[in-house]
C-alpha cells in the first residue's frame, strides 16, 4: 500500500525519534544520577575557639561571638561520612578533635581581671547531623550535552546543617609550669557540704553552622564551614557558680586546689573600699550563661561512586558524568 506524503513524513519522524533516541538520550544526565555519587567521605583541619566565662572582651557577659577572644585560638581536625537521602538532603556523621582555651588575663574588664583564672581542655565531638543543600557543586554542561554551549552546572555548593552529638572535655589548669586537672579538685566545692553539683565530662550538644563548597574535580571537592555548637554544661572551663569556702577546699583537697580555686591578684575598686569580690558566696562564674565553642574549618570531600555494571564501558561514561538510559 502506497503512503501518502504526510503519512510518509510522520512515519519517517517516529522512525528517525527511535533509532536515534539512545543515542541522543546518553548524554542526559538522569534525575537519579546523584545515587551514583551519594556516599562521600570529608576530612577537616581549621581551628577552635571557646565562648564562656574565662577571657573574652573588655566588658562582662557579652553575648555569642561578640565575647570572642582570637587570641585563644586553638586547632581542630575532623573526618565525616556523608550520605545523601536526596540530591539536597543528607545525613553526615563526623568526629572532630579541637582545643579550647580561656586566660582572664588577656581582659581589662576588671573584675576578670582580678578573677585571674585560665584553662584549657582537649574536646572530642561525635555528631550526626542533617544538612539541606541550597547549591550542589557540579561539574560540566546542566543538561550534559557534548559539544552544547550554554547553561552550564554550578562549581559552587551552599548548605546548612544541624544536628545533636555528645562530646568530652577534661579543663586544666597552669599551675608551676604544669598543667593540672581541674575536676578533681573541687574548686567550686564540689563534693563538698554546700558546694556545687559535679559535673560529668560527658555532655550531650547541639551542632549547627553553614558551609560553602566547590568542585574541582569529578569526585574531589573543597569547601569552608563554620559550626556553632551549644552545650548544656557550664563547667568546659571549669568556672560556673560562686565562691566557696578556700579554707574548706585547702582541708579537703590540699593547697593547690585551694589556689587554683581562688588565683584572684587582690586588685580593682572593690578592694579599695574594703570589700572582697572571692569571698565565700561571692560570684566567680554564671551558671545561667552556658558554654558554646566553634569550630571553623577547610575541607576536602571525595565522593565514592557506586557502579550498576562492571562495564568498563559504563564505568568510563560514569566518569565523564555521562548517563547510558
């Protein structure tokens, strides 16, 4: 049976659509292509700061990160595992190792200044965070179209996390050229009639932050984050409540925990009217104002590819961020 021209035309066309489909639909990049790459490993190195009551500006109970003191910036590492649940959503789980760190001696406020108490502690944070990803960094054409000019996908990721961890600290103390444990000396007198609740150096905290990312290769990219975290203790630096009796934690304790508990340098207005600032039951920290600390950190992720086939053919597509449907 003989076609007419329009038949002719439409059959051609159909005829033309399937036989160069295939062909033309490899070079699409699917809407599932990110489960190719959705597992990724991250390592981190920056540094760490503290936000509590030692240090800080010259002024009292500044609040967040204007009480930051740059000049106790310590380092921190990290390594983490991401996984995507979808192409803008992820779960990350991460270890990180910081310093903290905090010198009344570094203020003018006076009274921190005549406080005269430092610390330090290691911190080790677990963590499980959610991340939504505003921007995912790619490589390549949007659409992934040899040889097309145009549209072409962003180098540059943004996304914002947040999450609940636990982490552990031990605060010291410069004592004689030695750094010494503060939590077993009581100096809030702990242990003690009347004295403060011990405090574990086991907490539970809550991360957040943001991060920027960008790609540089089809599995390696780079990126910057900042993390806030908020805890639920007061005691990383071993400051909280209020003065107790010296002379109880001299009897119980010895005298470098006595010292340690009360350094105060006897100076400041106070002392000019005849008043003591460290006597018992005077005011040495703020127990309302819990401790917080950041971490800001350069990272590299690399992502791990999971293949459908073991065809070296298929495995060189993948690579070329090339999809066969």
């Amino acid at each position: 049976m003989l076609l007419t021209r329009p038949r002719f035309l439409v059959l051609a066309f159909v005829l033309g659509g399937m036989s160069l489909g295939p062909v033309a639909a490899q070079y699409f990049r699917q809407s599932s292509y990110w489960k190719t790459h959705r597992e990724e490993v991250e390592f981190g190195f920056g540094i760490s700061n503290f936000l509590g009551e030692l240090g800080g500006r010259n002024q009292i109970g500044s609040p967040f990160v204007w009480d930051l003191e740059l000049s106790q910036t310590r380092p921190a590492a990290s390594i983490a595992y991401r996984y995507y649940l979808a192409r803008k959503m992820a779960l990350r789980l991460r270890g990180t190792y910081g310093v903290l760190a905090g010198n009344d001696n570094l203020t003018t406020e006076p009274f921190r200044q005549n406080r005269n108490l430092n610390f330090k502690s290691d911190v080790v944070e677990l963590s499980l965070v959610f991340e939504i990803h505003l921007y995912r960094e790619e490589l390549g054409h949007i659409y992934d179209l040899r040889g097309v000019k145009g549209t072409k996908s962003s180098r540059f990721g943004l996304y914002f996390f947040g999450g609940i961890g636990g982490f552990y600290f031990d605060p010291r103390a410069q004592f004689n050229n030695a750094w010494v444990r503060l939590q077993p000396l009581g100096t809030e007198g702990q242990g003690l009639p009347g004295g403060a609740e011990e405090d574990k150096n086991i907490q539970l905290c809550i991360p957040m932050g943001v991060g920027l990312r960008r790609a540089f290769t089809k599995q390696w990219s780079g990126g910057l984050e900042l993390q806030y975290t908020k805890t639920f203790t007061d005691y990383i630096d071993d400051v909280s409540t209020n003065y107790y009796d010296n002379d109880a934690i001299r009897a119980a304790n010895g005298d470098m925990a006595a010292y340690l508990a009360d350094p105060s340098l006897g100076i400041g207005l106070p002392y000019e009217y005849g008043l003591d600032p460290t006597a018992t039951g005077e005011q040495r920290g703020d127990e309302k104002d819990l401790d917080a600390y950041l971490f800001l950190k350069f990272t590299a992720d690399w992502k791990l590819y999971k293949y459908k086939s073991g065809s070296k053919k298929y495995r060189a597509r993948i690579r070329r961020q090339k999809i066969v449907f």
